[in-house]
C-alpha cells in the first residue's frame, strides 16, 4: 500500500492525517484534531436534502452537513457565533472534498504522464 504524504504549513504546531483515498494519507498542519463527521460523503440522503430545500449548486458530497448548519442558522436568525462547530465542520469537510479533488487530479496525470511515455 503506497501512502503520499503532504505537509501543509502550520503556524501553531502539530498535524493530522487525511485519507484522501483509501491508499493516500496527507498530513495536514495547523494542530487541528481529526473529525470524522467533516468526511466527505457520496453517499447523500438524496430526499433529506430535497426536504431541507438545499440548492442544487450545495449538493455535493458536504451537503450532509449543511443540512443541520441551515437548520441552525434559521433557529438563531443567522447569529454568527450560535452555529460556530456546525460551521467549521462544513468548512473542514468542503477543504476535505477539496484535498480529494486534488490527489485525483494528480493521479489521473501520473497515468497520463505513464501512458505517454509508453507510447
């Protein structure tokens, strides 16, 4: 099992693993802690997220998570600090989707870069 790692840098010390993919670990820094529920998902509770009357444009693999983030905000009347957890644990998990993103686009061109040297 081949395991890439990435250091991001950080300012206040220590790092946390990412699975970008089953066979990619990165590392990321900023001291953060690992939070399992800021996973991207493909996996979307399709008719959940029609009820909480989510826009196409947001559903995407954190829509799960901006289900209880909306609901939050609606209860509070958008106070900034009342939804601050629910907040960062979208954010963290649309960086997430975002890290995943990347490591595909980087192995679809190591097969790129292969196939042609093949050629």
């Amino acid at each position: 099992q081949r395991q890439h790692q990435h250091q991001a840098r950080s300012h206040s010390g220590g790092s946390r693993e990412f699975r970008a993919s089953p066979d990619t670990v990165l590392t990321m820094g900023g001291g953060h802690h690992y939070n399992p529920a800021a996973e991207p998902r493909n996996d979307q509770d399709i008719e959940a997220i029609s009820k909480a009357k989510i826009p196409i444009a947001f559903r995407d693999t954190c829509a799960h998570l901006l289900v209880p983030l909306n609901k939050c905000r609606r209860q509070t009347w958008w106070h900034p600090e009342e939804c601050s957890h629910e907040r960062h644990t979208y954010e963290e998990c649309m960086y997430n989707s975002y890290l995943q993103r990347i490591e595909a686009k980087v192995q679809v061109n190591k097969a790129k870069a292969a196939a042609a040297v093949e050629d």
